[in-house]
C-alpha cells in the first residue's frame, strides 16, 4: 500500500477504504495480525483517511459492536 501511495503521489491518495473481515468478495477471511495496525499507521504518517467499510461485520455481528474493535 506504500508502495502505491508513493508511486502515485500522497497529494492524490484521499482515503483508503477497506471491509475489516472480507465478505463481499472472499466470505469471512480476517487479516492476519498486525495488519490493520499497520494499514492505520500509513495512512497516518501521509494524512490519509482510512474508512472501514462495516456494512457486513458491524452492529455486533462479530461479537463486538464493530468489527475494528477485534
């Protein structure tokens, strides 16, 4: 993701917007550890909005009331 914030220009990267545990595409794949940290801290360090899009895993369907809370 770096990678491609830089080669594109982090003037030009507004948000970076992602489902927390994949359902749309892939039915329940969780990252693995560390990986939402991480995604958190690139978008930090270049001012970056970071949305997680919780439309499947929110309102306690995970066990907590968002799914970013694991």
């Amino acid at each position: 993701m770096e990678k491609t914030i830089k080669y594109a220009g982090p003037d030009s990267v507004a948000a970076f917007i992602a489902e927390p545990i994949i359902g749309a595409t892939a039915g329940a794949v969780v990252p693995k550890n560390g990986y939402w940290q991480r995604i958190r801290e690139i978008c930090d360090k270049y001012n970056i909005l970071l949305i997680a899009d919780e439309v499947m895993t929110g309102i306690g369907r995970t066990g907590e009331s968002f799914a970013t809370n694991h």
